[in-house]
C-alpha cells in the first residue's frame, strides 16, 4: 500500500495558525540552493496560489453558509502557507535570475508529467507546450546576456536543464480556438491524469500571473518586449491545460481533489528535499493538508452523499513527483514533434494544416 492522505491523521484547523514571524521565512541563498530546491519553492509557491483561487472562486458561487466559513478558514491557512514558502525566495534575486528558474520548473515538470502520463492524447497536450517553455528558457538565457548580467543561465539552473533553442517563439502565437483540448473524465480518468492537470494548471497559472506583474519592472526596451510576447504565450498555456480539466465536477469534488493534490505534491517534495530545513516546511505542511482534504472530503459527504474513497486510490497516491534531468527525452520530444501545431483538439504537423 502506498501513502493515502486519507488515512492519516493530520493537524486539526485550530491549531495550524501561525503568528507572524514563523511566516516570515529565512530565505534560502541564491548562490548556494540546488536548483530543484528553487524549483519546488517555485512550484509549491504556485500549487498554493491556485488552492487560494480556487477557494474564493467556490465562496463567490455557493449560498451555504457552512461552506463559506470552512472554505475562509482554510482559505487563511492556505495563505499562510503560501507566504512561508514565497518568503524563502531571497529579495537579491534579480527579476531575470527568478525567470530563469520559473522557466526552469516549466520544462522540467511539464517533461516528468509528460513521462508519466498514462494517456496518449494527454502526453501530446504536455509535450507539445513543453517545446515552447523549452524555448522560453533559451529566450530568456540570451537576454540574460545581452543585458550584462553576471551570472550566467546555466549558474541558476547548474547545467540539470539543457538550455538550447525550443520550437521559435514566432510559431506560439496561434487561433484562441486552437488552444482548446479535449476534456477527461473523472469517472474514465487515472489519478496520474487528474494530479497532473491540475499540478500544470497551477503551475502555468502562477507563471502567466508572474509575467503579468513583473514583466514592466525591466528598464530595458528589449527585455520588456521579450516578457510582454512570452507573458502573452503563458495565456494560450493555461488556456491550453485548463481545457483538460472535467468540467462536469461540482465544487465540492473539485475542492477534493485540489487538497488532494497538494497532498500528493507536499510528500512528493519531502521525499527528494536535500534542504533539511525546507524538507521540514514540507513535512509540516503535508500534516496541515491531511487535515484540509479531511474538511473537504467530509463537506463532499455532508453536502453531496458522496464519499471520496469513490474515486481516489484506496491503493495510495501516485508515485512522487520528482525535478530530475529531462535532456534525453526533451530531445527526443524536439526530434519528433518540433513542427506539430494544433488543430481542432489535435497536433498535426503545420504542413498538413487545411
């Protein structure tokens, strides 16, 4: 059997409160972190963001008073949470450095996420825009060193992500239509499927919305027309991974699953966190999430007669996710599908388009 957050016994609500100063994280040094360990403050940073947004989201279309004030509850949690791991990013990080890293967790998760999932139709969604982040971090490389930084891409992502040229910039611009995919199903859906669209999801989400707010602070002209073209293309991305999702699923599932997910992705990154003192953060927040996906999965019982055991893994989760060196089958992805384009829910190579 393998880990089942439904099993365990997490930390009850009123004691996951924490005053201001334990929020108040000692960053990690820019210089010294490993890179994945950049990359799972980055990805959990987002992962979080999302949980926050899809809560406000719930309260804005649901009259039950109860649920309303067990979502604003946790919803408060959620946000602390949020804030200790965004804390842990250092301030002397320049805008360009935090780039290179974003662009980093979107290869290299979209790569594993690809690798491990059990549909074909969704390992084409994954490996198609993870060309294009792919690109995005060669793009951001370069200006890296047109603006005279002294730190060098490969520094920040220690040579673990190959940094060549993705499929050209120019060719991400495509139709709004074009960027719809075919939905899954929850009842026809493995688990790996739903953990992984909805780990894309927060993921491009938070990137789309890093882009929109600080793609103004560069000064020079080039830069800022790089960010404007790219922050563009992160909206055809969660575009793209957002049409996945089952539309059909009521709040209260959806919510299920969101604290399920954060479950699986928190002891995802306690099992590979070389930081000890980060590993703890992931630890503490794993026993806070248990008892989030507790809340919900008894609302989902209370509200709707369904149990969450109906459609999560009595086996346990998925195996952990991992940041790990993608060279080879990043590649492989580049060699076999760097002219595909999409049309009308499907990848087809641009010389086959009507």
């Amino acid at each position: 059997m393998g880990f089942n957050p439904l099993n365990e016994r997490g930390i009850p609500l009123d004691r996951q409160l924490r005053n201001w100063s334990e929020l108040n994280t000692a960053p990690y040094d820019t210089r010294g972190v490993h890179p994945y360990t950049r990359c799972r403050v980055i990805a959990m940073n987002g992962i979080e963001v999302e949980a926050i947004i899809n809560s406000h989201n719930f309260a804005r279309h649901t009259a039950d008073t109860g649920i309303k004030q067990n979502l604003a509850l946790v919803r408060r949690i959620e946000q602390q949470q949020q804030k200790a791991v965004n804390w842990l990013i250092p301030g002397d990080e320049t805008t360009i450095e935090r780039t290179i890293g974003y662009e980093q967790v979107a290869v290299d998760l979209t790569a594993w996420l690809a690798r491990h999932e059990p549909d074909p139709y969704l390992t084409k969604v994954y490996e198609f825009a993870l060309l294009e982040d792919f690109d995005h971090l060669f793009r951001y490389a370069n200006l890296m060193d047109m603006m005279g930084e002294k730190r060098k891409a490969e520094d920040i992502t220690g040579g673990l992500t190959e940094i060549m040229p993705g499929r050209p910039t120019i060719f991400h611009h495509r139709d709004p239509h074009d960027t719809l995919n075919r939905p899954m199903t929850l009842t026809a859906a493995d688990t790996q499927s739903v953990m992984n669209a909805i780990t894309i999801v927060a993921a491009e989400q938070q990137t789309m919305n890093w882009y929109m707010n600080i793609g103004i602070i560069p000064e020079d002209p080039l830069a800022r027309a790089l960010y404007l073209e790219i922050a563009q293309v992160e909206e055809e991305h969660v575009t793209h991974y957002e049409s996945i999702l089952d539309p059909t699923l009521s709040w209260l599932t959806n919510l299920v699953l969101h604290e399920y997910n954060e479950c699986w992705l928190y002891w995802s990154c306690m099992q590979t966190e070389n930081d000890n003192r980060i590993k703890a953060l992931w630890e503490l927040h794993l026993n806070m999430e248990i008892e989030h996906l507790r809340v919900a999965a008894q609302m989902l019982r209370d509200v709707e007669g369904v149990e969450a055991e109906s459609f999560l893994p009595a086996a346990g989760m998925p195996e952990p996710m991992t940041f790990e060196p993608n060279k080879e089958y990043v590649r492989d992805v580049l060699d076999r599908t760097i002219m595909w384009t999409p049309y009308d829910a499907q990848f087809v190579p641009v010389t086959d388009l009507p």
